[in-house]
C-alpha cells in the first residue's frame, strides 16, 4: 500500500501541546508523530514560538528535517539547529509597523535576532 500523505505540519500550542507553559507532548501524541515518520511522512512543526521555546516539544518528537519557526520567517534543520531559512525586515520598516502600531491598544512581540548598523 503506497501512502499518499508526504508531510504533516504540526502548531505546537494547543495542538501538540496544551495552551500552557512547559507542556510537552502526551504519550498518545509521540506515538502518532512516530507512527505517521514511520510511514515516511516528513513532520514539521509550524509555529509562533522561537525553537529556544520550543526545542523540548520538538526534542520529545525526535524531528527531523527542516520546521518554521517565529511565525514563518525562521526555518531551521532538526536537530541540529542550522538555519535554514531567516527573512528579516530592514530597521526603518520595521519603525514604521511600529508606528502603525501604536495608535492601537494592542500588545505585539518584536524577536529580534541581530541589529546591523547602517
């Protein structure tokens, strides 16, 4: 029987994990991750987190291969950590969002991974 499956993308927080901090997969979960590699389906996580926050899901499920990270603009190879894949937005972009931001009572996150000067 061929599978017609090739990959599965996973969120992490209520999906692979309960909505709460240092959650880790069930048994239940591990064992259907595994069940669907051994099949030769390819699971990735895609996920708001930074892998610092979430390297010990990622670990408890023995990836392996590329997943996103930081809502999209991070991909990074399992388990060795190489990034793959990082766009980034230029610092006067980046003052503008913030202005567009701030007339609005919301809170937003801003990951910032290196400042180069001009």
């Amino acid at each position: 029987m061929s599978n017609q499956y090739k990959l599965l993308l996973l969120d992490i927080d209520g999906t692979l994990v309960a909505s709460k901090p240092n959650a880790l997969p069930t048994k239940r979960v591990v064992q259907t991750v595994k069940a669907a590699q051994s099949f030769g389906v390819h699971v990735a996580v895609v996920t708001g987190r930074a892998i610092y926050f979430a390297r010990d899901v990622v670990d408890s499920l023995g990836l392996v291969g590329p997943s996103v990270f930081n809502g999209g603009p991070v991909v990074i190879d399992l388990p060795s950590g190489r990034v793959i894949h990082r766009q980034t937005i230029s610092v006067p972009r980046l003052q503008e969002l913030v202005e567009l931001a701030l007339p609005f009572d919301t809170r937003y996150t801003l990951t910032l991974t290196s400042i180069q000067p001009k």
